[in-house]
C-alpha cells in the first residue's frame, strides 16, 4: 500500500454547519455541490461518470472504493460528472489485472476533488434524517469560516436547469446505419448504456441536443423518440415539455427515463417535486402493477412526479411503484403510444430485470408500424 501519511487533510462542510475532517483524494482544490448518496455494492465508475450527477457531490456508502481500479470501457459519459466524492476507506491501489489506472489517477486526471476517511455510516444516517442539502469540499483551506463563505454561493439545486450543460452540443449518429429501427435520442444527460441497449436490439440512433425541436427531430424520419435521463430540476425545462408535448400530438411512440419520464409527465400536465432525498442505488424494490410482478432496480433521482395528479387524470395511468415509500417508478399516457419509468433499466450498473422495457419500446414502435402500413 501507498504511505498516506503525507496526504493533505481534507474539510466536508455541510449546509446545516456539520464538519468533517478526512484525507484529501483526487485533485486537491475545492468544490460545491447537493450531496447525495448512493447505496450500490460495485458500480461507482459508472456512477461517477452519469450525467445525472451533474452539480451533486456524492457519497459511497460502500466501506471500500477505489481497489478495483478504473478501466475506459465502464464509462457512462466520457469522464466524470459529478461535482465531488466522499468515501470511507479508500483504496490507492487495485487489484484488478484488466484496469488501466487507479481510482486515485483517475480522479485526479479528471480533476475531481474529494475526501476520504469520514465516517459515512453517520454522514448517510443525517442525509437521511435532514434530506438533501449543499456541501462543499476542500483540501487546500482549513479556514472553516473561509470554507463556510464559499459553500454560501453553491446554488440550490430546486429550479436548477442543467441538462442544457451535459447534453451533446451537436447530434450525431450511433448504432447499425442499416438497422430497421430510427430512434431519435433527445439528450438531456444520456448514459452510454442506454444507447447500446438500443443499438443492441436493431436500433440506428440520432442523439439531437437537449434544446432541439420536435421539427428539427422529425426532419430525420425517426420509427420513436426517447428522452433520455439528466441531471437538474425538471420543472425549468419548458424547452424539453414543449417538444414532448408535439411528439404526443402527433402520436409517435415515446419512451423516457429517468428525467425523461418527469418531462413526460410534466407534458402531460402532471407536475414534479424536490423529493427529501432521492433513491440512489441498485437495490431499490418495484413493483409492475400491470404484470403484478416485482423488479429490482437502478435508481438516480432527486425529483418525483405527482400521483395523486397521474391517478386523477383521466389519461393516464401508474404502471410502477416504489416498494419502500410508493412513489411513482412508471406511468403510462392511455390512448398514446407513449410511457416512461423514473428508474434506470439499463441497469449499469444494477441488476438486470427491468430490460424489458427496451423490448416493450420496440414492441410499441413495431405495432405502430403495422398499423400505419394498414391504414395505407
């Protein structure tokens, strides 16, 4: 093992006034953001890397991070997104053969700032009880007071727009160019999985950028439209609301997750809330209402959507619900080819029993197919 007694003492301060004291990781330097937790086993490459983090420092509540190293192809983006990292034991180095570098390298490659050596079992247990809230790291100040000045400038993330930040600045193609499936992809932080579970099941994709118009998208001649998981607060993204609620008018099948599924929602007049401190993990239990079957699931999100508001529409329907507070996970709009689930199917990383989901999207594109070659 590396000798860590040379490495800089690091400060976690929350928004509520509680301290931490830890090692310093990664970059040295200084960062804000929401601090959230995630309660997977494996996976945290993946999760550093998903757009939906954007802005949010996150917690590990695994004990040991960093001993399998890092290697490129476990990417969700092309480098890290989130804003910080807290861990408890860290591991400078890794035993993984197949790994390309350390955890610790990769970190400071990508510039992220973090702290190890804190006792996450207690930090988890306040997020819990005092829900979301700001928090900021630094390794190069030890003026607390300084440190406490600077957190006061990290934004709220309710009604905080950042989709528009991570999504791709110019749309590009991906996939077979001869598969029998045109998705267009409406970026607001798509994941790299999404999009080979896509391409795997005979789908070319066009990626468009979040603030694209239904116009501009249908120009192409897409089968469908996915809307794509993100970081941020749904309720300021009218520019996404409005392009969903075209692709609804005009009846195309429409498939979205995460983030996705809240601008659905939304677009169908349900409204989104700053949930006390989101599902973040691969281990949150679904239940199908319509198949009666239960699902265990990848989860990242801060905002819910309103069931009270789905249940007494008359247009649409709750298909899923979260087995541990029954929120909604799924909804589908009724007499639209259209539906959408605030959990992650492509489950990376996660368990694998929600990609179905891909094969129900296809399934409705196919019909939808059929049935205007009929009418023809």
């Amino acid at each position: 093992m590396k000798n860590t007694s040379q490495v800089p003492d690091a400060y976690l301060v929350l928004q509520d006034g509680q301290v931490y004291k830890g090692k310093a990781i990664g970059k040295i330097g200084t960062t804000g953001g929401e601090i959230c937790f995630n309660t997977g086993m494996t996976g945290y490459q993946e999760i550093y890397t998903d757009p939906s983090y954007f802005g949010q420092i996150i917690v590990n509540t695994t004990s040991h991070i960093g001993n399998y190293g890092t290697i490129d192809s476990e990417q969700e983006s092309e480098n890290p997104k989130i804003n910080g990292l807290v861990v408890n034991a860290f591991s400078r180095d890794y035993s993984r053969k197949v790994a390309e570098d350390s955890l610790d390298d990769y970190l400071k490659h990508h510039q992220v700032v973090g702290i190890s050596e804190i006792d996450t079992r207690k930090l988890v247990r306040h997020i819990r009880h005092q829900g979301a809230m700001n928090a900021i790291i630094s390794s190069e100040l030890t003026d607390l007071e300084e440190i406490k000045k600077k957190l006061s400038t990290v934004p709220d993330m309710d009604g905080l727009e950042l989709a528009s930040q991570v999504s791709t600045k110019e749309p590009y193609f991906t996939g077979d160019e001869q598969a029998p499936i045109k998705v267009a992809v409406l970026d607001l932080g798509v994941k790299k999985s999404i999009l080979k579970n896509f391409a795997q099941r005979g789908c070319y994709l066009q990626v468009f950028p979040a603030r694209t118009t239904y116009e501009e998208m249908e120009a192409w001649g897409p089968h469908g439209y996915f809307v794509s998981n993100g970081p941020g607060d749904p309720a300021p993204m009218d520019y996404a609301v409005t392009t969903v609620k075209k692709i609804l008018e005009h009846d195309h099948p429409v498939f979205g997750i995460c983030l996705g599924h809240q601008i659905l929602a939304l677009a169908c007049g349900v409204s989104t809330y700053k949930m006390h401190h989101g599902h973040r993990g691969i281990n949150h239990p679904v239940i199908n209402l319509e198949r009666g079957l239960c699902e265990v699931t990848s989860q990242n999100h801060g905002f819910g959507v309103d069931a009270a508001q789905i249940k007494a529409a008359d247009h649409l329907i709750v298909t899923h619900k979260n087995l541990n507070d029954e929120t909604v996970e799924g909804m589908r709009v009724l007499a639209k080819p259209a539906f959408s689930v605030q959990y992650h199917p492509e489950a990376s990383p996660g368990p694998h029993d929600s990609r179905y989901l891909f094969d129900q999207f296809l399934g409705i594109i196919k019909n939808t197919q059929t049935e205007t070659v009929k009418e023809q």
